[in-house]
C-alpha cells in the first residue's frame, strides 16, 4: 500500500472514530460555555464600572453642592474648614470601623478598644499645657 494513502487512511479513521468525535464535541461545548461565561463576566464588570463611576459622580456632586452651601452661608475661617472636613471624615469610616471590629471579634476572637472621642478630646488640651510648661521651664533655664 502506498504510504501516502496509508497515512490518510489511519488519518480518517482517527478522524471518523465515535471517541473523536466525543471528544471534539465536548471540546466545542466546552469553550462555548466558557465564552459566555467571559462573556458574561465582562458585562457585569462593564456595568459594575459605570455604576460605580455614576455613584462617585452623584455623591460628589452632591457633596460639592453642599459644600458650597456651607461656605456660602457659613463663611467659616480655614481651621473650621480644616476641622470640620476631619470630622466628615471620621463619621464616613465609622461604620467600616464598626464593621472591621466586629469581624474581628467574630471571626478571630480579637477585641479593639479604642478610646472614645471625647476622652481624646480631653487628651489633648492636657498635653498641650504640659508641652508648654516644659517648654516654658526648659526656657527659664
């Protein structure tokens, strides 16, 4: 027999075998399911993405409204300002705070205690007249 037709003989029946033939099927399955599936992924982060975007459009937007509301009736001096922003901050985190702390207390058994704001408060006008009486002591020397 001529190596050539041998050759293509032992290629079509590979080809033709019902195993071949499963297995090129479920192949084909395969990727089309794992397509839609990227497919599909790639949508939902699409739209997870401008959601996000509109959302930190709509909140800063709203916070640049406001803002400009305060100022605009308020007038406050540059400490105010400064002040008042520290305290938006820390009232935005809380509840991550709260959330970080009870995670940990659930799931590893670590409890965070952090002293309250106003004991802070307290804290800190202490260490201010204590630094200024060294500093006024360190200069009568």
């Amino acid at each position: 027999m001529n190596p050539i037709k041998a050759a293509a003989w032992n290629f079509w029946y590979t080809l033709s075998n019902a195993e071949t033939i499963a297995t090129y099927r479920f192949a084909i399955a395969k990727t089309w399911q794992l397509l839609k599936q990227a497919a599909q992924l790639a949508v939902l982060l699409f739209l997870f993405g401008v959601t996000a975007a509109i959302w930190v459009w709509a909140v800063s937007f709203q916070s640049g409204r406001s803002l400009r509301a305060w100022l605009e009736t308020e007038q406050p001096t540059v400490p105010k300002i400064l002040s008042s922003g520290g305290d938006v901050m820390l009232r935005s985190l809380a509840p991550a705070w709260n959330w970080a702390q009870s995670q940990l207390k659930t799931q590893l058994g670590v409890e965070f205690k952090l002293p309250s704001m106003s004991e802070l408060k307290q804290l800190e006008p202490a260490q201010n007249s204590n630094t200024s009486a060294i500093a006024r002591d360190a200069s009568k020397k």
